[in-house]
C-alpha cells in the first residue's frame, strides 16, 4: 500500500488529473505532485512542491517527504511545448536519471512506476502483427519522443537491477485519445484537411484517457511488477479513423511524406517527427494479453469507441467551408496540382 506517492508531471492535465485521482484513493495516504511549474488544474487532495527533475532537490524532497512510490509521468512527447527538442530530451531522459539516482540512494522507495508508450517498438513493414512485451523492435527509433521512450526505459531496467527490492512497473501506452487531449496525434486527425500517405492504411490502437488513469492507478496501488502494453480492444484503420473525423484526406505519395511533415510543422499545424510519420505509413499493433492477465486491467473503452470520444468532440460542423478550402488549396499547391486536382479527396462515410 502507497502511504507517500510522488507524482511528476502534474503541470499537464493527466498528470494533474491522475495526482487528483490517486489523492482521493482511500489505500493512499498522501500525495506530492511535482513539477518546475505550477499546475494548471486543481490537484484535489494532492500537494504541489515546485521541483526540476534534472536537479538533486528532487533527492531532497523524497527523502523529507518519506516518499515510499514514485509515479514518473514527465515524459513530454511534443517538443513546441517542452521549448524545442534539446530542452525536450533533457527533461525526459536527463530528469528521468536523476528521479531514478533519487530512487537507488534512498530505502524508503519501495514501488516506482513508469509511463512509457508503444512507440518504443517503432513500425517497420517487417512488423509482427502484434508486439509482445518481450519482442524487441525491428526498426530502433532514432529521434524524438520515441527514442528518448526508449532510453528511459533503459533506464529503469538497469535501476530495477540494481534495485531488486522496489517494485518496478513499466506502462507502455498505446496512443492516448479522448475529448481532453491535445497529442500530435489528435492534431493531425483535427486538421481540416488530413494528409495520408499514397498507398498505404496503417493500423492502430489507442487508450481512452480515462482508461489510461486508471491503468496506473492500478498499478500504483497494486503488487505488479513489470512491463505492460496497454490499449483498448481492436484496430483502426488510418482511413476509417478519418472517416470518423469527417474529414477530406490528402493522399500523399511516399517520397514526399518527409517534406510535408516539415511544411506541417513550420506552420504549428502538427509536431510530425520521423518516427510518426514512419507510424503513419506502417501503423503497429500491440499484443494486451499481459495486461489483462496479470496486471487485470481491463479498458473501458475499445480502441473504435475511444476514439469516438474524440470524434464527437470535434464534429465536421466546427470547420468553417472557407477553412477547409484553404487547407485544400494549400495541399493542392504542395502537391502541384492545379484547381484542387484530384489529390485531394472527400473521404465518406
């Protein structure tokens, strides 16, 4: 049982909304959320203590606190709101260091658990049908937030080693969805016009945001250790997710997937790294039989109905005629195709 739990991250909503959670579990006695900013939200029953992951003060309030679980949620996965990419990747894996160093120096941490994401097993058209947690990747990420996901959880295997007394839980997310969420994902699915990649229909899987809180409320609370991939039941095709959305597609071919990635970014529409438009083209599936036998998690939502949470919340009528002509336009030049061409189509339902 989790008498002192330590929650990071709290200045983003999941993670206010998980410190919340957890502070109103009646088995958890007290809860610390920190972050180096002040929470957006309100953090219920839990304590905000203003602290930077990458600095030694993090080993101070532990051990003050008698911290005995430590829920690491401060892994950013969208450089714009981390500062830029250098800033991004120290916070992730240079704060995770220091959290973990904490973690090995002090005895009264007994149980540490850990958000990761399915990202860590990248997409290739080499992909098994469905990822196990003990099948490696055939193609490593190589930058963004999926490569520091992977040195994190790098991390935390050489700490479980050399802590064989705490209680370690890895909890690799599939991609997180709902009304609340604002992820490049969610991004790319809003935009009014949604580019996909000539040729190809990847598949995927998402968590409903609530599912996820409760995922790691139960592994905070529970006796499991180890590493789980959590998704909600089932696939979904990249084009009948777009379907969903009620959005026009904008078939691109593969050559230039990169560039336009780089166009999407520059004008803040979406934080495209390599490794997602890559997840873009191929997609990845993820095996959950763990995850309901032995961590006994079962979602809420399937991966169709979670993503229909986020449909509803952005229905077609919210674009104006004229925004999406715009995007259709730009597309269009992008592409090089004259009068709206035929690159650009109407996807239905």
């Amino acid at each position: 049982m989790a008498r002192v739990a330590l929650v990071t991250g709290v200045s983003r909503d999941l993670g206010s909304r998980f410190a919340r959670l957890l502070a109103a579990d009646p088995s958890v006695d007290r809860v610390l959320g920190v972050d180096v900013v002040p929470p957006r939200h309100d953090l219920g029953g839990a304590e905000f203590v203003r602290v930077d992951l990458r600095s030694p003060v993090v080993s101070r309030v532990i051990a003050r606190e008698g911290v005995d679980t430590v829920v690491h949620l401060n892994v950013i996965a969208t450089p714009q709101h981390a500062g830029g990419r250098a800033t991004m990747k120290e916070i992730n894996v240079i704060g995770t260091m220091q959290l973990l160093a904490a973690c090995q120096r002090l005895p009264s941490v007994s149980k540490v658990v850990v958000k990761s994401s399915t990202s860590v097993y990248g997409a290739s058209p080499a992909d098994p049908a469905m990822f196990t947690e003990d099948m490696e990747p055939r193609s490593l990420p190589h930058s963004g937030f999926a490569k520091d996901a992977v040195e994190v959880e790098g991390y935390v295997r050489g700490f479980a080693r050399r802590r064989p007394d705490v209680l370690v839980t890895t909890l690799r997310f599939a991609n997180v969805i709902g009304p609340r969420v604002r992820t490049p994902m969610t991004r790319y699915f809003a935009l009014p016009v949604v580019p996909t990649v000539l040729g190809f229909d990847a598949r995927m899987q998402f968590v409903h945001e609530d599912d996820l809180l409760e995922a790691l409320r139960l592994a905070t609370v529970g006796q499991t250790a180890g590493t789980f991939n959590i998704a909600g039941d089932g696939v979904l095709m990249v084009s009948q997710a777009i379907r969903r959305m009620g959005r026009p597609t904008a078939p691109v071919p593969a050559f230039a997937v990169a560039t336009f990635g780089q166009m999407f970014r520059a004008a803040r529409l979406a934080d495209f790294t390599p490794e997602q438009l890559t997840f873009l083209t191929y997609g990845r599936g993820v095996d959950t039989t763990r995850m309901r036998e032995e961590l006994g998690f079962k979602p809420t939502y399937t991966t169709a109905s979670a993503f229909e949470t986020f449909a509803e919340a952005h229905e077609q009528g919210l674009l104006s005629a004229e925004r999406i002509r715009d995007a259709e336009e730009g597309v269009a030049e992008f592409l090089g195709v004259r009068d709206g061409g035929s690159g650009v189509r109407q996807s239905h339902g």
